[in-house]
C-alpha cells in the first residue's frame, strides 16, 4: 500500500475550438487586467490573437508579451517582469509551448513575490499567493499546464533550476487540438518524443504512485497510439486531440512523481551542447529503459499491456527490452537521432557529462539508483 496526497489543482477543459471561451472563463477568476505570455512564433500563427479577441470580447483589459525562447532564462523572465509591472495585470495566461508557460509562472513568482528567480529554485519557496493563472498549450509535449514547477534557465550556464510551488498551479488549462495543427513536423516530432517519455518515466519513479500511475498509463496508451498518426497525417485533429490530452496527462503524472534518468542525462546535453530537450531526451531513453528494466520488467509489462493491441506494439511480456525496441523505432519515425556521436558530442567530454546528469534532480527519482558511473556507462552505450 502506497501513501499519496493526490491534489489537483487545475481545471481542465477541453476539446476544437475551446479557445473561444478564455475571455468567459478568465472573468469568472475575476480578472480585469490580463498579461498574455507568448512566443513570436504562436503570435505569428495568429493563436495569440484568438485568446486577445476572446478577452478583449469579455470586456477585459489586455497586454501580450512575446518575448519568450526556447528554453526560457532569468533574461527572458526579467524581460516579462517589466511589461507586468508597467501593465500591473491581476491574471496571466502562459500561451505556446512549455517555455511560455513556464516564463508565465516565472513572471509571476518575482511579480508577487519579489526577489530573484534562483530564490525559488526548489520546492515551496513562495511565500505570497501567486496571481491566477491559464494555461494554453500549443504543443502537445511538456505538460507544464498540468504541473506547478516552471524551469528557467540561466543564460550563462544553461543550467535549468526547477522552481516548484503549489501556488504555481495554473488555475485553467484550455486544451484545443487545433491549435496545435499548425506546429511544424520537427516540432510535432520533437514534443511528441518528449510527451511520451513523461509517460514511460513517470510510469516507474520512485515517487510512482496509484494516482500517478494511472495517469501515466492512460497517457502512454494515447501517445504510443497516436504520435506516428500525427507524423504521418498532421492535419488529423483526432490524433492531434488524443496527443495534447496525452501529454496533459503526463504532466498530471509528473506533478505526482516526478521523472527520472533519461531526463537526468538529457538536461547537461542540452546546457553543453544545445541539443533540443526532446531530441535529448530521445537519444538517452531507450538505454535508461533497458537499464531500469533489469530490476523494474513488471511495471513495463503493466504500461505495455496498456497499449496491447496498439499497431506494432510488442507483446507484454518483452518487457523493457520490447518497449525500449517500440520506443526507439517511434524515434526513427520522428526523424530524430539515436546517437550522442551523430549529435557532435565530444567522447572525451563524457565524463564530464556523467557528473552533471548524477547530480541533476530528477536522477534521484529514478527507480534504479544513478551514480555518475553509471551514467557514463549510458552516455558510453548510446555515444
């Protein structure tokens, strides 16, 4: 009997065209005034003017901060800072992918609460309420929407501190499949990897519990089910829906277990080396799967047998080495790389890397223990 403290803190609301409805429900957190944070990409797809025509359709007052990047920094938060504190919004809505929402949760812990971003590096370190908060995704990857932790990185080392707070939880979360149509096949490619490794890591943490697990297995079913539909035929808005939902899902199961080793090894090969966190993810997780199987096979029999009777998904009983098979040909069809050589990485540097990865958060959730041995052993495995 597992113990667990199960609390759900957003609203979830979803299905095509629900973006339609962010100005009604914004006024029914009470909002007036209400910062809109994007990226230049969402706004040139004109997502960004469906959510300001909503609001402004409800009598609110509006700003939009576009100057969000990939991987958002301390930089791009004090960018975000000085609109809020000109504009003095009483709501935010974190529109994009997860590093909108995530600079919209930065924003907000300094707006309310003062100080630096490394101030809330950790758990719990907001003393003040955060402002009310929608979250609109427009991947379907991160799951940030689902979760109370925003990663802000730091410009010089690209180190990314996990700043985790209960009081970060978006309020709303308004899933609407069409908004992720217009992604581009390698962004399509590169979240879907990431989403479905939240499902498979989430799956076997040590923090895993009944609650989260069941969120992890209904996400792995709709993301192993659908992200090869979506590659293939991007305008199928089923599959779209089923992917955002799926990784909405992952990040419910994340905010109750957290993640583990392949997301360990994937954050210094992107701090190093720039590599996007998906395809950093990619290289490193069928190695961690196999590795973690030695001692955790019943739990991939169970998340297997979840997808039985999936298109090309192996038998339960192959356990981790089926499913890392399924996972590393769903990373062929993505187009992503399955090698650290193909990447640029320097071997010499290796070493180097295995001490990061060991001492990254995650690496303690792991199910099996990560020394910094063995995760050179992994970087050597897929170098």
């Amino acid at each position: 009997m597992t113990p667990f403290d199960l609390q759900v803190r957003t609203r979830i609301v979803f299905g095509p065209g629900v973006i339609q409805q962010v100005g009604e429900l914004a006024q029914k957190l009470g909002a007036k005034r209400v910062l809109v944070v994007s990226d230049p990409g969402i706004c040139q797809a004109g997502h960004t003017a469906k959510a300001i025509n909503s609001l402004q359709g409800a009598g609110l007052t509006t700003e939009i901060f576009s100057g969000v990047g990939e991987n958002p920094t301390t930089e791009h938060v004090a960018a975000g800072l000085a609109v809020a504190r000109d504009f003095q919004p009483d709501l935010l809505i974190g529109m994009g992918g997860g590093s909108s929402m995530d600079c919209a949760k930065g924003i907000n812990f300094l707006f309310t609460n003062g100080g630096e971003i490394r101030d809330y590096w950790g758990i719990g370190k907001a003393r003040e309420w955060l402002l009310p908060m929608i979250g609109i995704p427009t991947t379907a990857g991160t799951g940030s929407e689902a979760q109370s932790f925003a990663l802000i990185s730091t410009p010089d080392t690209h180190v990314k501190m996990a700043c985790g707070d209960k009081k970060a939880a978006f309020r709303i979360a308004i899933l609407d499949p069409e908004l992720t149509l217009t992604q581009p096949p390698r962004v399509t490619a590169l979240t879907g990897i990431d989403a479905l490794s939240h499902a498979v890591e989430s799956y076997v943490t040590k923090s895993r519990n009944p609650a989260s697990m069941m969120f992890a297995r209904e996400a792995w079913r709709l993301l192993a089910g659908n992200l090869h539909q979506v590659l293939l035929r991007p305008d199928d808005l089923q599959a779209r829906g089923a992917m955002q939902l799926g990784a909405c899902l992952a990040g419910l199961a994340i905010e109750n277990s957290m993640l583990g080793g392949a997301h360990s090894l994937a954050n210094p090969l992107t701090a190093r080396y720039d590599v996007v966190h998906g395809q950093a993810v990619a290289v490193v997780l069928p190695a961690v799967i196999r590795y973690n199987g030695r001692e955790f096979d019943p739990l991939y029999h169970d998340l297997l047998a979840a997808a039985a009777g999936l298109p090309e998904m192996p038998p339960a009983s192959s356990g981790s080495a089926g499913l890392a098979e399924f996972v590393h040909s769903r990373i062929g069809l993505a187009g992503l790389k399955d090698r650290l050589r193909d990447l640029d990485v320097n071997p010499a540097e290796l070493p180097r890397l295995a001490e990061q990865a060991a001492e990254q958060w995650t690496a303690a959730h792991n199910p099996r223990p990560l020394t910094k041995e063995d995760c050179l052993a992994l970087y050597q495995e897929v170098w």
